[in-house]
C-alpha cells in the first residue's frame, strides 16, 4: 500500500523527547535515519505560549509528534487536579495552533484511553468517545486529552490540516517513571518488586482488590505505530493505538515479580483505589491498515527490568 506521507526527508520535532514515549519515538525515528528535532525543557516552557510560536517558527518543522505532557499514575492525578487540567490544556493548544501558523504540514496528538468513559462498553473503539462520565480520578487529565483531540479536529475542519490523534493504551517500557508518586502501575510494581527482592521481604502490597482488568503496550511498540500512523493514517477522528488483550492486576503483578524475581506473596490493599473496572482498546481500525503490537508482555517486562538494573543512576525515581 502507498504510503498517504512519506516521513524520509521531512524535519520531524518531537515535543517531549525526554519522556518515555518521547524518547522512544526519537530512537526510532534515528533508527531509521530520520531527522527527530527537540528541544530540552530548560530551552523551551511548553507553557509558555510566546516562546512555543517562536521557536517553531525559526525552527520550521514539516511535522510534529505532541509527546510532551503532563501524566501520572492515579495519585498524581487525583492529588494534583488543577495542574493536570491546566498544563495539558496549554501545552497542547500552544503546540499545535504554533503548528498550524508556522505551516507544519502534519501533527501527531498523542491522547489517551483514559479520554473512553468509565462504563464504555469493551473493548473501547473510538466511537465510544463523549457518550459518556468519566472515571473520576483521572477526568482532569481526560478532559484536557479530549480537548486536544478536538484541537486537531477543529483544525483540520476549518483550515485543511492534516493533523491526526492516536489513542494509546497503558505503555510501559524504556524510560519509565519510577516515582511511587507519581507512577502507572507497572513502574511502580516493578520497583516495589525490586525492592522487596533486595531487602529479603516475605511479602509485597499491591493498590486495589487485583481484580480490574488492563492492557499494557510496550512503549517501543507505540513508537513503531507512531510512525506508521503519521505515514498512513488521515482521518479527523482518533485512532486507537493497543495489543486487543488485557489481564488482571493479579495476573501482572504476578508476571512482573516473575521477571524481576520476587518469590513472595502478594497483598492486595482493597482499600486504594482500583479506578475503571476495564480497560481494553478495539484495536480493529489500526489493525484494518495493516499494524499490530509485536512484543508480549513477558518479554517486555523483561527488557524493562533489564533496563532498570542496568540504568539505576539515571532512574525517575
Ligand atoms: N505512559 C503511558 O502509559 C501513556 C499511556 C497513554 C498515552 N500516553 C501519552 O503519551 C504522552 C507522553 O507520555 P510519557 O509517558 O512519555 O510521559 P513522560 O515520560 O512524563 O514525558 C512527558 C514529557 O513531556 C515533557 N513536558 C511536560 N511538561 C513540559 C513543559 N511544560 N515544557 C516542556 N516539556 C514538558 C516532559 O519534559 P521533562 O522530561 O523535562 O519533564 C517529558 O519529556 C502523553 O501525551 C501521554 O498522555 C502515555
């Protein structure tokens, strides 16, 4: 199939290049000789409105890859509401109405699952989107994610742009954070896991019954479908971006203590939050053009773990 755009070539600016998802693009796109544009946050405030436009009116980018936000784990986004909404709303305005001035031809907005509601019926395809609440402890974040896919929506209506949205299930991989503040659940597994290990303990606690369902991506595989979505996808509506399979809390904290090594018993605080009962992504509108996730879950656990031992000095912790 002929590709819709052809990345080879093309200056392509990738906001957020320090974060997982970010940094994992860049590798790829370097991989594969292509030229990744960035710039380091104590260079450029993606808060900062004037200086956004600035910079990407000197820097001239053909395309560019929204990567850059702010994200957490439940306690970030249930503890820290107002920055949530706030900074994900202004970062992704910023950067994309400073797209659109200075020309970019095409923009990658990456959103979320958590943007599906709470009761959305499984697996979540993207018509699911508005039709209904959301899960409560991460809405602020959601809102601002939905704002953005209706930026690149009403930018494209009104001015012809051909900007796209991509909806990505839970990532992990490469460049995670491991903040127990601040972390999604497999980080925060993983190291609890690791520390457990270390100290000789009997027995490590995992938030939440165990019995909620979740489908994790590992982040190399996003940064592949990035690419090809940017090559390949030109719709106003987002795309959703999975593995079409989930698993209990249970069954992965099991498989991470198996990849890290922890031989304990697992305690289950029912009294944290759980969140969404569900969460699996249709992936059947991305699988329709040709993409599918090629890492399982063992392996890339894995390959995490192998990182996380092999990075300690340079951890989010
Ligand atoms: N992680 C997941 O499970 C997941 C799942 C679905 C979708 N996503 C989406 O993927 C995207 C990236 O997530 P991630 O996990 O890579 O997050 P991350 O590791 O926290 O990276 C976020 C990046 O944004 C940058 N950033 C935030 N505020 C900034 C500001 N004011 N100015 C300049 N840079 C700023 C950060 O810069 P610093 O490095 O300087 O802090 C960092 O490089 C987000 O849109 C997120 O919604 C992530």
């Amino acid at each position: 199939m002929a590709k819709l755009y052809d990345l080879q070539g093309k200056r392509i600016f990738v906001a957020g290049h320090r974060g997982m998802v970010g940094a994992a693009i860049t590798r790829h796109l370097n991989q594969r000789g292509m030229e990744a544009l960035t710039v380091d946050r104590t260079e450029l405030d993606l808060l900062d409105q004037a200086g956004v436009k600035k910079w990407i009116s000197e820097n001239r980018p053909d395309v560019m890859i929204v990567a850059a936000a702010k994200v957490g784990g439940i306690l970030a986004n249930d503890t820290r509401p107002a920055e949530f909404i706030y900074e994900n709303l202004v970062i992704e305005t910023n950067l994309i109405d400073a797209a659109y001035r200075a020309g970019v031809e095409r923009v990658v907005f990456l959103g979320s699952s958590c943007i599906y509601p709470k009761f959305a019926a499984q697996p979540m395809s993207e018509d699911a989107l508005l039709t209904g609440p959301l899960e409560p402890t991460n809405e602020w974040y959601a809102i601002a994610k939905i704002a953005g896919v209706k930026l690149a929506q009403a930018y494209r209506q009104q001015y012809g742009c051909r900007y796209i949205s991509a909806m990505p299930t839970n990532l992990y991989g490469i460049g995670d954070n491991f903040n127990l503040q601040g972390a999604h659940v497999i980080p925060s597994l993983m190291r609890k896991a690791h520390e457990a290990k270390l100290s000789g303990q009997a027995a490590m606690e995992v938030w939440g019954t165990g019995t909620v369902r979740r489908e994790f991506l590992f982040v190399d595989d996003l940064a592949d479908a990035v690419i090809f979505l940017a090559e390949n996808y030109d719709e106003p509506g987002p795309i959703n971006v999975g593995v079409g399979e989930d698993l209990t809390i249970r069954d992965l904290a099991e498989l991470v203590c198996s990849a890290v090594g922890f031989t304990g018993t697992l305690e289950f605080d029912a009294s944290k939050p759980d969140g969404t009962p569900q969460k699996l992504l249709d992936v059947k509108k991305i699988s329709s053009l040709g993409w599918k996730a090629k890492t399982a879950l063992d392996i890339g656990l894995a390959a995490t773990y192998e990182w996380y031992l092999a990075n300690q000095g340079e951890l989010r912790l």
